[in-house]
C-alpha cells in the first residue's frame, strides 16, 4: 500500500450469491464478466449488478492455538518456499517430529505428499494451488517463511468459482478507505479490485494525461486518445497499450 485515506462516501451494498456482503462506493471498480465465459473486465459497482466476479482466496482467520505456533516452528526451522510454482515443503528424518508434522497437516486440511531423498530424510511437499498454501502461511504464520515470500511467487492466479452478484442497493452515506497500492490493485476478502481513484485537487499537481493508444504506436494527443491519469499510474502504463499494461 502507498497511500490510504479516510472519507465519508454514498454506498452501495453489493451482495453475492454466496451470500458475501460487500459495501462500496459507486466508482470503485472489481475485475468481473457479463457471463461465466467471457473475458474479464473492469467493472465499476454501478455496473456489476448481474455479472459474475471471481474468487481468488478463500479467507481464514490467524489460528493461535499451541498446535499452530508448533507448526510455525517447524515450517520456520526446516521448511522452505521457492517460486516456481510456489513450493512449500519441509524436511524431517521418519520419527514423531515427521508423523506430528503430517497429523498437523491433516488437521488443517491441507494435501501433501511425501517425497524420500537422500538416506532417510523424507520431504513433506504440500500439494494444491498457490491459493492453498498462501492459506497455511497466513494461518499459522511462520515468521521467517514469511519474511522470505514475494507475491510474484503466485504466478498467475486462477479463479476457484466465479459468483454471480445477485443484489447492488445503495444504503447511504458511509465511511471508507480510499487507497492505492504499487500494483494498483488488490485482493479484499478473496476478491480482485482496482484501487486507483484517488482524487486530486488543482493544486497538487499530482495529474497528468495519458495516450490511449501510444504515440510511439502513432496514437495522436487528440481528445479521443487520452484520459487523466495520476502521474504513478501513469509511470506504469508507460508506452504500453492498455492490454499490455493491464
């Protein structure tokens, strides 16, 4: 996160088949599809009402329970991540240590295989999509393993399902944070959205404009080819076309 602010703003409520409640601003805008099929888009809230949006994590709580933090002790001391497919495993000689490990596994609900290697260390692998193991990180929390992880390690990341939003309703004024992050996105409550709508006043000189198409492409500074745009995400777009940019 680079900034956030407080602000009081009309809400709406915007509720999913699953029955998730979200609150947002008219403007604020989430990744979603007029149908299941098609390709992702942009919405803002007064436009999602019937379109589907995806989930990208299931939430969980920090678990605090002595069988975590023994977990996070483990994980820590001999386990590790790599970023090619987000590997999380860990290693450990067959003995209680390895069979506490496994149980500790199994009563998480986590899927993981177990490899030999040399002599008789076995490693603990845990299987799933990065989805999965971003879970166990978050609920037990190993403090070095997450030190040492980047969100670059997800790759990209698949939709578990695709919700349906049933219901927007406007329900007055509230509170809300108005943010912006780095990649100008983020994930809120599993969800992807778009943060960037931050407002400036004249004076802070914080706006630019930006070529839709680039001029090195041969886009023209005609009004038909360039919008406003904050000048950090600006710098990110760059000379790229917006669906090289994202």
């Amino acid at each position: 996160m680079e900034t956030h602010e407080f602000a009081e703003e009309p809400l709406f409520e915007v509720l999913l088949e699953d029955g998730t409640i979200f609150r947002a601003t008219k403007e604020h805008k989430w990744l979603g599809r007029i149908k299941k099929i098609d390709l992702a888009q942009w919405l803002t809230t007064s436009e999602i009402a019937g379109k589907f949006v995806p989930r990208l994590f299931d939430t969980w709580g920090t678990d605090n329970s002595r069988e975590a933090g023994w977990l996070a002790g483990i994980l820590d001391g001999e386990g590790w991540l790599t970023s090619r497919g987000m590997t999380l495993a860990v290693a450990q000689n067959p003995g209680l240590v390895l069979e506490h490990t496994k149980q500790a596994f199994r009563e998480k609900d986590v899927d993981f295989s177990v490899a030999v290697v040399s002599g008789e260390c076995r490693r603990i692998y845990v299987k799933g999509p990065a989805r999965d193991k971003v879970r166990i990180l978050g609920q037990v929390r190993p403090e070095r393993l997450l030190e040492e992880f980047d969100v670059s390690m997800l790759g990209r990341l698949q939709a578990a399902k695709w919700l349906r939003v049933v219901e927007v309703n406007e329900i007055g004024v509230g509170e809300i944070v108005r943010m912006s992050t780095s990649a100008g996105t983020f994930v809120a409550d599993g969800f992807p959205h778009h943060n960037c709508g931050t407002k400036f006043r004249s004076n802070q000189r914080m706006l630019s404009y930006d070529h839709v198409v680039p001029r090195c492409e041969g886009g023209r500074t005609v009004f038909t080819n360039i919008v406003t745009a904050c000048k950090p995400c600006n710098a990110r777009k760059d000379d790229k076309s917006c669906d090289t940019a994202g």
